[in-house]
C-alpha cells in the first residue's frame, strides 16, 4: 500500500510516528549520526542543550523504532557507540532539507519574532 492509500487508522498511527521523530531531539540526533558511529559523549557534546537524561531517552526511543542501532564494545574501559540504521539514514535524507532551511532562516525568524514581539497589540505570552 503507498501513501496515496493510506486508511484513516494509518494517519492517525503515522501521527504517532511524526511525534516520535519530530520531538525536540530527535532529528538533531539524526543529523549527528549522519558521518557514522559516534559514542555517547560525542552526541552530547554536540548537541547544544541536551540533558544527559534526554540523550539517554531519545537514543533509547530511536533504537526501539529502528532508526538507530548501540553497539557495545568489548574494550577496556567498554564503550557504547550509535549509529543510524538503513532506515535512518533515509530520515537523515528526508530532513535534511528542514534542518538545512532552519538554519538558514534563523536570523530572519528571530527578526520576525522581535518586531511581533515589539507590536502594542500583541497579547503576552502564556
């Protein structure tokens, strides 16, 4: 079945899905996994503002829906390493362009934001 005929049960599950892989974090987890494996410190170190606990839920989250995989590495000391499955590096694909588009209008969203922000009838925030 393609998309094209998708049933209403499977928009309401790919809604799911779409929340799953649209949070916060994910997609930027993604997108660090996108030159290979990199271990945990390396994610969180490259990721701007992610807790450890976060981190840790949302590598957890990706790997149970098989956009991930964690290898653990018998070394001394043991290390843990992540990187994107066949079906991730095909997410990676598909957002690239989004986080490509977030990046390069930034600055005119944080403008956009200022000048309403800046409006007498703006109502306050909740």
């Amino acid at each position: 079945m393609d998309a094209m005929e998708a049933t209403p049960a499977d928009a309401c599950r790919t809604r799911v899905v779409l929340g799953i892989v649209g949070d916060k974090w994910s997609l930027l987890v993604v997108r660090n996994l996108r030159d290979g494996p990199r271990r945990f410190t390396e994610l969180k170190r490259s990721i701007d503002g992610i807790s450890q606990r976060m981190l840790t839920v949302t590598l957890r989250s990706l790997e149970r829906d098989g956009i991930l995989t964690r290898t653990v590495h018998n070394v001394m000391p043991p290390h843990v390493s992540y990187e994107l499955t066949e079906m991730g590096v095909t997410l990676r694909e598909a957002t690239t362009p989004l986080l490509e588009w977030s990046i390069a209008h930034l600055g005119r969203i944080d403008e956009a934001r200022d000048a309403y922000d800046a409006r007498p009838d703006t109502p306050a925030a909740s």
